[in-house]
C-alpha cells in the first residue's frame, strides 16, 4: 500500500467539509517523519493541524498502515517553502516573489494576478542607462522551477 497515497486519502476526508484548507505536500521520509503540509486560502489554524492529526494518527494506527515507528508532523508550510499550486499563488496576490526558471534564469516581481497556465508579476527592469520601469510580465507556469515568496521586514 502507498502510504502517502492513503494519508491523502484521509487527510481529503477530515478536510472536506472545509473547502478553504486544501493539501501542499505529504511526504513520508526514510527516517519514520510523516509530514503533512495544509493551507488554506486564509490560512490554517493550529486547531484545523491537531485534527488532521488525531484523525489521520488514528486511522492509520486502526489500519496498521505503517509497521514501523513513526512520527506525524502537521503543519502550513514554512515561508521558505516553494509555492506548488494554484492556490497557493492566489493566496499571495500582492506578495512580491523571487521566480526561479527553467533556463536557468532568476525574476522577482509582485504578484498581480494568475491565469490558468501563467502569472502576471510587477517588474522592475533597468536598461543601462535609463530610469528602471516597472513592467507587466506574463510568465507561464510550466516555465517556472520555483517560487517563493519574499518577505520584507521594512
């Protein structure tokens, strides 16, 4: 049995009567962590993390899915973690970004607004000798390698 698969399966269940959370990631490591990675379009609280948990820990040990120790771990991902789904970018319209592609290059801009296959970021281009202007700049998603978001502290 895929465990990850089946963790999904019973994080959607706890989850579906709140159409704001949505999954990031679930990864089971090799060293026993179990990570389950939840957002929502207006974030997630603690108490929506300690249910998941309960229930998935619960299912889980009822159905003997994982014969080794283990350790649960639910949370929102962490400011450093990469941006992976539409909703994600959504819930940082106005966030400036720092965009990896996939030549190799890097882009940041702030976040406007996201199509189905492409973001639209504010950014700011220098010419060698001219004033820098800040350019709409549509970038299609199945360019980017990475997103992230970048925080300031000014």
């Amino acid at each position: 049995m895929n465990i990850e698969k089946r963790v999904r399966e019973l994080v959607e269940e706890k989850i579906n009567d709140k159409p704001n959370l949505f999954i990031v990631d679930i990864k089971m490591h090799s060293n026993g962590k179990l990570i389950i990675l939840i957002d929502g379009d207006k974030g997630v609280g603690i108490d929506d993390c300690a249910a998941i948990s309960r229930h998935v820990g619960f299912r889980l040990e009822e159905e003997n899915v994982i014969e080794t120790a283990y350790n649960l771990e639910v949370s929102s991902p962490g400011i450093d973690t990469p941006l992976t789904s539409i909703r994600q970018y959504l819930k940082n319209i106005g966030r400036n970004l720092a965009i990896n592609m996939a030549d190799g290059t890097k882009r940041e801009g702030k976040l406007s607004s996201i199509t189905e296959d492409a973001i639209i970021i504010e950014e700011k281009i220098k010419e060698k000798g001219k004033k820098a202007e800040t350019v709409e700049s549509v970038i299609p998603i199945d360019k980017i390698t990475e997103t992230k978001v970048l925080i300031s502290f000014k």
